[in-house]
C-alpha cells in the first residue's frame, strides 16, 4: 500500500516493520514498484525500507519546477529526513543513481551509504553527437526559420525513445537530467558506495561505473553481473540486496 512522504507530494511502497534503514530510487520512465522483489527480500531479513515514486512517475505528481538529478535531490531531501531518525542506505537505479549521487554529495547526513546501478554519474566517452539534419533544424528553429511544428517532428524524429515519450515540464526534467555530469558530486561522497553493473548494460555502460569510481573519496566497490543489462533492479535483484547488506555492515 502507498504512503506519503515528505510533504505529501512524495509517494511510496514501505517494506518491513521498524525504523526505514533503506531508500530505493528507480530509473527514468520507471517506478519504484521495480524494487519489489529486492525490497521483499530485505522484510523478510527484518530490515525495512521504502521504494519511492521519484516526482513524475507512478503515485507521485510533477514537480512545480523543472530540473535535474540537483533539483530531483533537494526535492527528496525533506522526505528523507521525515522517514528515518538516522542516515539511510539509498539505492539508485539509472536516474535514480545520480539522484541518489546528488543526496550524499550534498546531505551527507541523510545518506549512510549507497548503492549505484546503471546510473549515468558521468556522460559515456562512447556517446556521439546528435545527427547533423537535427542540429541544422534547431540551429534553425533558435533564428525562427522553421516553425514549432516541424521541430516537433524533428524531436520525435531523431530524439531517444525516452526523449519521445515525454513532453512538458517532464521532457524538460529529461533535457535537464541529461545535460547533467557529476564529476564533483562524486569527489564529495565519503560513505561506502557499492556499484552493480550488468555486464550487458548498453545504456550505461560498464566503462561509466569505473570511471566514476575514480573519484569517489570513499571506500567503494565494483560489481560486474554477467549475463545481465541496464534493468539490474528486476533482473538480478538478490544482487542487488547482497550490495545492500555488503554497505550496511
């Protein structure tokens, strides 16, 4: 059954009985029901948690503002305070990772610790620019030269299916997100990370995960799934509770 977190615009399904000692974030176009099976496993070990719905998605309505991971962060910070007495572990899956990033980077006393998943913490150094018929259409739609209607078309066009699916403030959430890199979040992060990477991850790569790790300034871990891809939450979720267990140790 979902509650209410935060100041009442933040929804989510609790696991478990007890204080909350863990917070699963989902990924873009997901919703935090990804983390049942994980969360399920984590009850039964009498340890309880909560799998929001990240603004936007599932229960939870849109922000009144748009922004990134940064903003996505000082949203959820007040609901993290409101759901445990202590720091929690936080679990983020895809967009939900840099979210999650941005929370212990920024209110290290909310986050004890986390765990990272398919999450784009640094752009690909595999990512390629967009087509060239796409960047001379909005050269050309920024000097007015063609119309909102045809860039439109252009967007549906050439844009990722993600960038396709959504539109208003939540299109400009994506734009925003995507735009964004934390390398100095990263630099920041002092607790323990563990980071869960499928072998097969084609939205975000392997290479993203080492590279991050680099720089982080704490103690962390690298985890390859083998066999498995971007969705390690519903794929592979006992992987995901061994990580949770290894950082709340």
């Amino acid at each position: 059954m979902l509650r209410a977190y935060g100041d009442g615009n933040l929804f989510g399904e609790p696991f478990g009985n007890g204080p909350v000692r863990v917070l699963w974030l989902h990924g873009w176009g997901r919703r935090g029901q990804d983390f049942s099976d994980s969360a399920s496993l984590m009850a039964r070990a009498n340890i309880a948690s909560v799998a929001l719905d990240l603004p936007g998605f599932g229960a939870s309505p849109l922000p009144a503002t748009s922004g990134g991971a940064r903003h996505y962060a000082e949203l959820l910070a007040p609901a993290l305070r409101a759901m445990s007495d202590g720091p929690l572990v936080v679990v983020g899956h895809s967009f939900g990772g840099t979210v999650a990033t941005v929370l212990a980077a920024h209110y290290p006393p909310l986050v004890r610790s986390l765990v990272l998943t398919g999450a784009p913490i640094l752009r690909s150094s595999a990512a390629s620019p967009s087509p060239l018929g796409y960047r001379v259409l909005r050269s050309l739609h920024r000097r007015r030269m063609i119309g909102d209607a045809r860039m439109e078309a252009a967007r549906q066009k050439f844009g990722s299916l993600d960038y396709r699916n959504a539109s208003g403030r939540l299109r400009e959430v994506l734009v925003a997100s995507v735009n964004e890199s934390y390398e100095s979040e990263l630099t920041m992060i002092h607790q323990p990370v563990a980071l869960v990477w499928g072998e097969n991850d084609r939205e975000v790569p392997f290479e993203v995960a080492q590279r991050g790790a680099l720089l982080l300034a704490g103690p962390h871990s690298l985890r390859l799934l083998p066999h498995v891809g971007h969705f390690v939450p519903t794929d592979a979720p006992d992987e995901l509770v061994a990580a949770v267990n290894e950082v709340l140790l």
